[in-house]
C-alpha cells in the first residue's frame, strides 16, 4: 500500500464509450500525475498538476481530459479512445514536482475494444 | 527535446552474476532518482543522488551519479531472483522540472 489508490484496477471500453479513472492520495502531497505506459513508451508523463494546478500537458490528445477538484484526487475522463490508447494508466503523487520522490498508484490497466 | 536514456533496455543473468543499468541525460540534473517495478507491480521509489560524483549503497545495490550529474548507473552484486524487475532512472527536465523517466532496464535473471 503507497497511500495513492486507483480505481479501476481493470477497465475494458469501447471506442465510443465515456469513462473516468480515478486516483486519491492520501499523503498530504500538493502535486499528481498521470502516467501512461505501454509496450512502446514505458513510461510516458500525460499531465501534472501541481497545487490543483495543471502544470504539464505533453501534448496528449483531447480525446484524455484531467480533473484535478483538490489537491486528494486526480482523475482522467476518457472519451472516444483508440484501440492504441490500450495501456497500463500510473497516477502518482508527489510533494513538489521536481526534488521529491514520486508515489505511485496500482494502475489501471486500460483496454479499448 | 530533453531526455533521459537508459541502456541496456534488457538484460538476462545468471543468478550469482552481477549487473548494471546506466542513464544518461542530455541535460544536467539536480538530481536522479530511480525505481524498481516488479512485474504485474507499479515503480517503486529508490533512492535519490544529488550531489556530484555521489555513491549510495543499499545492500547489493550500489547507484553512482557521475561527476557532471549528467549520468548514473545501478550496479547489483550476485544478483537474486527476488532482483527480476524493470529498473528506472527519473531526473526533472524541462522548463517545468517535471520527473521524467527513462526507458528502463528490464531484469531477468536465471535460477
């Protein structure tokens, strides 16, 4: 247990379809993240956001839309997926963005059909 | 654009054999982190270096961070079947400083 809990642990969508992962920490940490990892990209930084602040959006698609309501939760509404967007979806928690060590969630392991 | 570079992205030992991992950035670092992610399992913090040339061992392990903090290496002695993992190396880049990852070393070692 880390203290970042993510929900689901699986989700299995159709490319017309609309969901949300959800991430919660339970730290005291002010910045959160969404990672995405696949076979091709281990580990790739989707966004960031720091103080319920976005501060990073790596030119990821629109069809990924972040949610940060308080500095606990974090979430990623999904809309119109492709089957390439199947992956393995981190969220981590951090105290600070750049010198602190990262925290990470369980992950959602994504598959879009 | 900066990055941060891993080699070699596999490897397979003996178990008994040693091991190292080493990452490269375009860019110097303030600091470098690195994770282990065990396999079905999510990154799992290390440790950290931050000061020129710094060496820390953590039993077997023992990570270096080269004297112009652009490069690190892990380093396993006799490694264990229980050492079977991806290993990152993580350093803030960019005008953000955001933790940005390597490609990772995945680890397999024989019995």
């Amino acid at each position: 247990e880390t203290g970042v809990t993510q929900t689901p642990r699986h989700l299995v969508m159709g490319m017309t379809n609309k969901k949300s992962l959800k991430c919660e920490q339970h730290l005291g940490h002010n910045a959160m993240y969404w990672y995405k990892q696949s076979a091709k990209k281990p580990l790739e930084l989707m966004f960031v956001y720091s103080l319920e602040e976005r501060v990073e959006n790596n030119s990821v698609p629109s069809r990924f839309s972040p949610e940060c309501p308080n500095s606990s939760h974090l979430f990623l509404h999904l809309h119109t997926l492709q089957p390439e967007d199947s992956a393995l979806y981190l969220c981590a928690s951090s105290q600070g963005t750049a010198n602190t060590e990262a925290f990470f969630g369980q992950g959602t392991r994504l598959t879009v059909v | 654009g900066q990055q941060v570079m891993q080699i070699p992205q596999y490897q397979h030992v003996q178990e008994g054999e040693d091991f190292t991992t080493y990452c490269n950035s375009s860019t110097t670092l303030s600091n470098i982190q690195w994770y282990k992610q065990r396999p079905g399992g999510h990154p799992v913090f290390l440790i950290q270096l931050v000061k020129s040339g710094e060496v820390k061992k953590q039993k077997r392990l023992t990570f270096q961070f080269g004297e112009a903090k652009k490069n690190s290496s892990l380093h396993i002695t006799a490694t264990q079947t229980t050492d079977v993992g991806t290993y990152f190396c993580a350093g803030p880049l960019g005008a953000g400083n955001m933790l940005t990852f390597g490609g990772g070393t995945r680890l397999m070692v024989k019995p």
